[in-house]
C-alpha cells in the first residue's frame, strides 16, 4: 500500500506537467519492401524515448490533417469518440497499438527489425467493442502521428507530431504496349531478304518453264536441233532423218 | 565432252551435297519446333490469354516444314541421280542416230517426259515449302516484338485470381494464367512482372478479393520453406528482405519465349538462304540437261 500511495503522491505532482519530447515518429527503412502501402504503414519503434516513463502506456495517435490541429492531449483512450471505427467520418483522431513502456526500452543495437505496423489488423475494422483496433486506413492520407504516453487516462508526455504520410494509390492497368514495342529491326531484315529470295526463285523457275516446252516460246527441241545438224552435216539419203 | 562431263559431275556432287544439307536441317527443324512445342517451361497458357500465341503457330508450321524439307531432299538428290542416264542417253542418241534411226524415240518421250514431270513438281513442292517457312519466320519474328512487360503485366493484374468469370474459355484462361503465375512464382522466387510492387501500384483482380493489409501481395511471393508455407508471413507482409522475393519474374518469362522465338526465325531463316542456293542451281543444271 505504501510504495502506491507514494507513487499515487508522486502522480499528483506531476500530473498537470505534460511533458512535450523532442523525438518526431519516423517511417520504417527504405529497403522494407511494405513500408508504405495502399491501407498501411510502416513506423520505427520509439526506443530509448520513454525511459523515464516506467508505468506508463505508450499510445500512437493518428490524425487527419484536421485531427492534428483539433487533438486534445487529455483525450480518455475508452471514451468512443476516439475509436478507429468512427475514423475519419466522425472523428479526426483515433489512438491504437497500446504497448507497456518496457516494450520500447533502449536496446542494444543487434540488427534486430524493431517496427511498427500500422494497419495490419483487419478482423476488429467494424467491432464497436475493440475501439483502438489498429485497423486498415480507410484513403490515401496524408496522416499525422504521435506517441502519447498515458498513465491511466493522464497523459504523462506526447512526442512531436511527425511529417504527413501518404498511402500509395493504385493506378489503372496500363494499356499501351510500353517499353519494347514495335517492329524490330532483325524482324524487318528476315521479311525483306527472304521476300526478295521468293521472287527471284519465282522468276527463275518461270524462266525455266518457259524455256522448256510448257510456254511454247521459242521450244528448242533436242530432236529437230540434232536432225537438223544431221541434215546440214549428213549424207541427205537418210531416209530416217526425215520427220 | 569430257571436260562438261566433269563440269557436270561436280555440279550433281553439289546438289546432291547441298541436298543432304537440306535434308538434315529438315530433320533439325522439326527437333527444334517439337521441343518449343512441348512447352518446357509452360508458358503456353500466358500467350494463350493475351491471345498472341502465333510464336507456338510458327513452330507447329515448322514441324511439318522440315518433314517436308527431308522428303523434297530425298527426291531432288534422285532426281539428280537420274539425271545421270538422261545425260547418257542424249549422247547415246547423238552417236546412233545416223546408224539405228528412231526407234528409241518413244521410249525415250515418255521417260523424258517423266523425269520433267518429277523435276516440275520437285520445284513447285519446294517453292511451296519455302513460303511457308518463310510464313513462319516471319510471324515468329513479328510476334515476338509484341512480348513486351506491359503485355503480361495487364494479363496478371486482369486474370491472377480472378473471381468472377464472364463464360466458361474466359474461366480456363483465368485458372490457366493462375496456375501459370504461381507455378512461374515458386520456381524461379519471383514476384510480379516488375517486382512486388506490380500489386502496389496497380488495380488488380487480386486485389478486389485479397484486401491491401493482409495481403500487400500473393502469398506466393514470400520465401518458402519446404512444406509450402511462408517462413515468416509478418515478415512477408513487411517487406523485408530475405522473407519475400523482391526481383520481378518477367526475364523468366522472357527468356525462354525470346529464345524459342529466335531460334525458330533465324534457323528458319539460315535454312532459306541455302535452300536458295540449292533451288537455284537445280533449276540452273536441269535447264542445261534436259536439251
């Protein structure tokens, strides 16, 4: 009983000093593939921020444009109005991903991913009774957030408010062909050789044809050629010479 | 006569030799078209949807080319066997004709006659032949031009999962290119046709039944393991690198279509340059024998 009533006294003195921190929330890494999607984003965890504030929970607070403005820092996390269901239409701020404070206590650096999604839960989107669902964000943006640290509904520091994010929006399918179309040039070579090769096979076999005995033009036959040498060349009593 | 003797006899050599080359890139032709046919890779149902398959059209055109090609060559090499004895018996004729008269001269028409019907008909089936290997070099040439990213881009992002289906052909394309894309996925570690952000970017039929936030992409664009589940699906979902497959999958799409392309039109097209050759000497060697 004592050690709380010493921190309830404790509390009290520092209640009405809201501590405003430095620290602005920042986008996860650029080599995150998901760091910003259509309905979601990606944040870095606020380590080493809160050290001070050993029972306090750690809240983050997204806003509309307008929301950043309006947000009053003495917000009570149950009341409705502040619920991720009533977002954006009848609220510009929700509060969501509760965490204690050692959750975001300094750690060494290990090369350990230490992020927060934020959007990732899309089975409480339209469950009245879990008001700080970290659900999928409704447009495009841009949203503004903050990390609220409250003890019990008192809030006991706030960072800054962070630069605007802007969700990804999705574009209609392409429909030109893009890079890479049209007609090669190896496409154009093979066409134009091999249309050329055609005709003059064409031509040569029709001169072939013709000059054998289908054309009838100038037929040069074996037969009378040789009689005819024959004739000019032979004894002319050659009775079967003569055709 | 002995000299044209020799001149002719070097000329049949030739054709006989470049009768057998035809032969034989016949034979390599229909080797080469049956393989593209069979669609080591399965990439056929990604063509058949965009409707753009006429690259498989020039291969099955192939095979029956190079069959022909090894029948013609067959032929043309005993034609020009057989014109041998025509060569003879024109000198026989010469040397006789003064002594026996023209006894032989009836015989003689109709085997002439035959031996012009079958070089006639050699000419025209080859001529034939070369026009529609050339259909099919030049359509392989042509289409391969329209295999572009943004061609199988559309189809991905129309067909991929797609839920709703207009008719019956238009549910086997879409269950074509799905299983297609996820096989294309698995093996070679890929995503989309650019990258993981395809899905990002653009509207898709994926995305109208898989919402933005548990699935920023397919499932099957995250690292494996061997049972067929995402080693790490948060992982996956986040982007990071080592749990999904980041580099894009249209060069395993298009190297195999390019190759497969390419060997058909340019084989097709080294085949025609010497089958030319061939063809024009043929018709040049029979014109100076059948006098």
């Amino acid at each position: 009983m004592r050690p709380l009533l010493l921190l309830l006294l404790l509390l009290l003195a520092t209640a009405h000093g809201l501590d405003n921190l430095l620290y602005e929330p920042l986008l996860a890494g650029a080599n995150l593939g998901g760091r910003v999607t259509g309905s979601t984003f990606v944040l870095e965890q606020p380590r080493c921020i809160f050290d001070n504030y050993n029972t306090s929970d750690i809240w983050l607070v997204v806003a509309t444009t307008a929301g950043k403005g309006d947000f009053n820092d003495s917000a009570k996390v149950e009341m409705p109005k502040w619920s991720f269901q009533h977002f954006p239409a009848n609220t510009s701020a929700y509060l969501t991903l509760d965490a204690m404070q050692y959750h975001y206590r300094c750690l060494e650096p290990n090369g350990e991913l230490t992020v927060l999604r934020v959007g990732s839960e899309t089975s409480c989107v339209n469950n009245i009774s879990i008001p700080n669902c970290n659900g999928p964000l409704p447009g495009p943006g841009p949203y503004w957030v903050k990390f609220l640290a409250l003890n019990g509904s008192e809030p006991v520091a706030t960072t800054q408010w962070s630069g605007p994010i802007t969700l990804k929006t999705a574009r209609q399918i392409p429909s030109s062909p893009g890079t890479g179309g049209g007609r090669s040039g190896a496409m154009i070579a093979i066409a134009a050789i091999l249309s050329v090769l055609l005709a003059i096979l064409l031509a040569a076999f029709l001169v072939v044809l013709c000059s054998s005995e289908v054309c009838g033009v100038g037929s040069f036959r074996p037969d009378s050629a040789s009689i005819q040498r024959y004739n000019t060349h032979h004894v002319y009593d050659q009775p079967a010479a003569r055709l | 006569m002995a000299k044209t003797d020799n001149g002719i006899r070097i000329c049949q050599g030739l054709l006989i030799l470049g009768n057998v080359v035809i032969g034989m890139c016949g034979i390599a032709l229909t080797a080469e078209c049956i393989f593209f046919v069979s669609d080591p890779h399965g990439l056929y149902p990604l063509l058949e949807a965009t409707e753009n398959d006429d690259i498989y059209a020039a291969a099955w055109i192939g095979i029956f080319v190079g069959f022909a090609l090894l029948a013609l060559s067959i032929l043309g090499i005993i034609g020009v066997m057989k014109s041998n004895k025509t060569l003879l018996l024109v000198e026989e004729k010469w040397r006789h004709e003064n002594c026996k008269g023209n006894t032989e001269k009836t015989e003689r028409d109709s085997a002439e006659k035959g031996r012009e019907a079958v070089k006639q008909t050699y000419i025209i089936l080859m001529l034939i032949t070369y026009a529609f290997e050339m259909a099919s070099c030049i359509t392989a040439a042509t289409h391969r031009d329209f295999l572009t990213p943004n061609l199988f881009l559309k189809q991905m992002l129309e067909r991929y999962l797609k839920s709703d289906a207009d008719n019956n052909n238009d549910k086997w394309m879409t269950e074509g290119v799905t299983k297609t894309w996820d096989n294309l996925m698995l093996q070679n570690q890929c995503c989309g046709v650019n990258g993981p952000s395809d899905w990002q970017e653009y509207t898709s039929a994926f995305r109208v039944t898989h919402n933005d936030a548990d699935y920023p992409w397919p499932h099957n664009c995250c690292v494996m393991d061997n049972r067929g589940e995402p080693i790490n699906l948060d992982g996956c979902k986040l982007g990071v690198p080592g749990f999904y497959n980041s580099n894009g999958c249209y060069d395993a799409i298009s190297g195999p279509l390019n190759r497969q392309a390419w060997g058909v039109a340019w084989f097709g097209f080294a085949i025609l340059c010497w089958t030319f050759c061939v063809l024009l000497g043929t018709m040049f060697y029979w014109s100076r024998i059948a006098y």
